[in-house]
C-alpha cells in the first residue's frame, strides 16, 4: 500500500507552492498525493452569537 503525502491550499502563493513542492516530492518518493482546499467562510455582517436565547431573539426579530 502506498503512503500518501498530504498537502492544505487555500489559494495563496504559499499554499500553491507547497502544492507544487507535495507533487513533485510525490512523485520523487512514489507517494499519493491528497489535496485538501480551505477557506475561510465568514457570512456578511453577521454577529457570532454566544449564548443560544440571544440568537433566537435576534433570528426572529430578522
């Protein structure tokens, strides 16, 4: 069974590079290679509410 090298890209130069590096190392040492893309998903103008009957209040008052 192979091994399997694991590379996170998330769009920025660095993380392309280090995709780069991950497929030719893989390649170098007969490896698979899991990409793993992530974002960071925030929703516009929405509050991070803490406590629960806060965030009902504010979800019918919307």
């Amino acid at each position: 069974m192979k091994r399997t090298l694991v590379v996170g890209v998330d769009g920025s130069p660095e993380s392309r590079a280090a995709a780069d590096w991950a497929a030719r190392e893989a390649v170098r040492r007969d490896l698979h290679v899991h990409v793993v893309h992530a974002w960071l998903w925030q929703p516009l103008a929405v509050e991070v509410v803490q406590d629960r009957d806060t965030g009902d209040r504010r979800a019918r008052e919307s």
